[in-house]
C-alpha cells in the first residue's frame, strides 16, 4: 500500500511537471525573435520567482515520491520473503505459532 500511495504522489509530480512545462513555454514564448536561425534559451535563473518555486516544489515531491516507492517496494518483498520462510515474528524456532 505504501507503495502504490507513493507511486500515485509520484505520478501527480510528474503530471505537474509537464503541466509547469506547458506554463513555461507560453510564459517565455515571445521572449525569442521569430528568427528560426537564432535559438534563445531560457535560464532557470531567469524565470520567474513563482515559476522557480513550484518547479523546485514539484522536483522535490518527484524524488520523494520515488524514493518512498522504492523503499515501499523494497519493504514489501522483505516482507513477503519473511512470510514465505516462516520468519514471522510470533514463531518459535521456526515453526509458526498456527496450528
């Protein structure tokens, strides 16, 4: 369950980020010349202190929301691999307390 939450937290950043890209490309789209031999690039430091901030927030929610995937993940194969050897907690030289 831990996992999928954080998957889900995960997927939510991801749709953000590309909902910020969208905001970011129309904010900044008369900035360059019509030109198509010259490319103007926009530099994170030159965005908008709003724009800065929810990207920032967004990356931020990304990474944990992967990191506490993984981890989830991780926890749950530890502890199906526990159950599949007996290893439960209440049991007593390896034979569970189930009759």
């Amino acid at each position: 369950m831990r996992a999928l939450c954080a998957s889900i937290i995960t997927a939510g950043a991801l749709v953000g980020l590309g909902l910020t890209a969208i905001g970011v490309g129309t904010r900044y789209q008369n900035l360059a010349a019509r030109d198509a031999a010259s490319v103007t690039f926009v530099k994170f430091v030159q965005l908008d202190t709003p724009m800065m901030l929810i990207i920032v927030a967004l990356l931020t929610t990304l990474l944990a929301g992967l990191a506490a995937t993984f981890l989830g993940l991780a926890y749950h194969h530890e502890r199906r691999q526990h159950e599949r050897h007996g290893l439960a907690k209440n049991s007593v030289g390896g034979v569970s307390g189930r009759d």
